[in-house]
C-alpha cells in the first residue's frame, strides 16, 4: 500500500469509530427498551387471556378451556416478570440507562402488573362465585369485588409514582424495595391462578381471595422493606454451589412449576412481613430511600 493510501485511512479511521462507536450506543439504549416492549406484549396478552376465559365462563362451556386461558394469562404475567427483570439489569450493565427508560419501564409495569393482575384476579376469584352462587348478598360481593382489585390497581400505581420518586434521591439504599414491589405483587397473584387454575366458584373462597389481594394492595404502598436483587453483581465470581442451586431451581420451575412459583412467589411476600416484626423487635438504623430502578 502506497504511504498516500495509509495516510488517507489512518485520518478516515478515527472518525469510523466515533461514528461506530455512536452507533452502538444508540443500539445500546435501545435494547433495555425492546425488554420493556416485552413487558407490555405479557401484559396485553394476558388482559386478552383472562377475557377470553371469563367469556368461556359466561357461555357454560367447557371449565377446562376457561381454566387453560386464565393460566396462560398467568403465565404471561410470570414471562413478564422475567423482562421487566431484565430491563432494568440490561441498562445498568450496558450503562444506558435513561430518563425516557424509566418512564417507559413505569408506564409499562402499570398496565402489565397492575390492570392485568387486578382484572384476573377479578375474572378468576370473584366472577365465577358470584356466577353461582344464589344467595341475597351476590351484588355486595361484586361491589366488594370492584373495590378491592381496582385498590390493587391503583396502589400499584402509587407505589411506582412513590418508587420513581425516592430512586432518585441522593444515598438511595440499593439493598432494599421501600413497600412489596408491585411485579412481586403481581407474581404472587399470578402464581395462585397457576397453581389452582380452576376459578374459585364457592363464594367464601372467593372472599379470603379478596382479602389475599387486598393484603398484597396494602403491602405495596406500605413501609415494609422488601430486599433488593438489583445490587446483585452477576459479573463477581460466584461459588459453585450458587450456580448448582440456582441451576437446580430452574430445572424444578421446568418440571413443577405450579408448586415452586407458588413457594417462591409466597415466599419473597412473607420475607418483607417478617423482617419487619424482626426489625421491630432488634431495632437497627433504616436505610435511606429506596433500591434504584
């Protein structure tokens, strides 16, 4: 190559990287926002799912079919967990995080974790008692039935609204969720229905239902502090017995997934509750703010 030619690609060659380089940053950033566009398709097909079941329920036919939509409504809300999980993770990984993400990401939980869950939960646990039962109180456990999911949609809502504010203040604790995060709540929702898949039909089961969901309502705009999994470093080494439990976990999700979500997803609900009491009772310094998104 003549020292002309070099010349003239040495001076092209570092503008070529700005330019890549740009490039990949803006791919970067988009990529979180490609998980949370996940989120939202869970969420739509699951609004769809649990509609398509209650329909199911409404004409008589038959309960395996109205059963197999209100659990793929289930199972949309659980893959939805998995990207919203994601997201966030991405963007801190990649260094992409944004203001237009975290909106995005909140907009997107709203309707993914807190109408799709509150309506099945409504679809699932309430309607079809009210469909059988005959008894003189059947509107009052309707109304009740209203009342108590949309709390759970719009406690929900408050908590992201509360979460995006204290994110952002200065020496936020990452190691703790200030009130259950509402994917958590909308997970244990999620793991009921795919555990039990057939809707609640006797009506004093649908009212420990209500009061289950009002619990999760009241946890998420509670105090309770939930740890955090966002401060864990997937990059660090790790012992072989994490990756063997963590291995085995999945592979029990894979193989029985109705009981192990269902643990799980009781579980995280129950561990925010008692590390409260204990707190209570071993009085310690609490953390400043709240984990960042």
């Amino acid at each position: 190559m003549e020292p002309a030619e070099q010349a003239h690609l040495s001076t092209k060659s570092p503008a070529g990287t700005v330019v890549s380089n740009h490039r990949v940053r803006r791919g970067m950033y988009v990529l979180p926002s490609l998980f949370t566009v996940g989120t939202l398709i869970c969420g739509y097909y699951a609004i769809l799912s649990t509609l398509q079941g209650s329909q199911l329920m409404a004409a008589g036919a038959a309960g395996v079919l109205a059963s197999a939509a209100f659990d793929n409504a289930a199972k949309a809300i659980g893959w939805a967990i998995v990207f919203d999980g994601l997201d966030g993770r991405i963007a801190r990984l990649t260094n992409s995080t944004s203001n237009f993400g975290r909106e995005f990401d909140s907009l997107a939980d709203v309707i993914t974790f807190g109408l799709a869950p509150g309506l099945l939960a409504y679809s699932w646990g309430v309607r079809p008692a009210i469909d059988v039962a005959q008894f003189p109180l059947t509107n009052h456990l309707r109304a009740v039935g209203w009342i108590i999911t949309f709390a759970f949609l719009i406690c929900g809502a408050a908590r992201l609204a509360r979460f995006n504010i204290d994110s952002v203040k200065p020496g936020s604790d990452r190691r703790y969720f200030i009130g259950m995060p509402i994917p958590a709540a909308a997970g244990v929702v999620a793991a009921v229905v795919h555990w039990q898949k057939d809707p609640l039909t006797y009506w004093p089961f649908a009212l420990v239902w209500l009061v289950a969901t009002l619990g999760l309502a009241f946890l998420m705009v509670s105090r309770v502090r939930y740890h955090s999994f966002k401060a864990l470093d997937l990059r660090r080494r790790r012992s072989y017995v994490t990756i063997i439990f963590i291995g085995l976990v999945i592979l029990a999700i894979f193989f029985y997934s109705e009981p192990v979500l269902l643990i799980l997803a009781l579980t995280y609900a129950l561990a925010g509750i008692v590390h409260e009491i204990s707190g209570k009772s071993h009085p310690g310094p609490h953390p400043p703010g709240e984990a960042e998104a």
